[in-house]
C-alpha cells in the first residue's frame, strides 16, 4: 500500500511524463482529459495535507 506521499511522488511523476508527451499543436482529448484528472487527485491530495487552512473562515 502506498502511503500519501508517495502517490504524490507518484502523480507528480505521471503528470510530467504525459506533460512531456503532449504535441505542441493537435492534442487528442484522451490526453488532455487524463492529465486534468491526474492534476485533479494531486490537488485532492495536497488539500488533506495538515498544512491546510481547514475550518478558518473566509470573510
């Protein structure tokens, strides 16, 4: 099993191996959906870091 930080290792690594893939011009959508999706659990990763500012409220 995996532990957070190594999936962010990990996401990271995917995110900029298919960055690296991408053609200047002509993207397939496959591509493009994949990497939002990518980018999307690597933010829902970041955000559970204690770090967070969780329960402040925004005025």
């Amino acid at each position: 099993m995996e532990t957070r930080q190594e999936r962010i290792n990990k996401l990271k690594e995917q995110i900029a191996d298919l960055k690296s893939r991408l053609p200047a011009h002509s993207v397939k959508p496959p591509m493009l959906i994949e990497l939002e999706e990518l980018e999307e659990q690597l933010e829902l990763l970041l955000g559970a870091e204690p770090e967070t500012k969780e329960g402040k409220e925004k005025i």
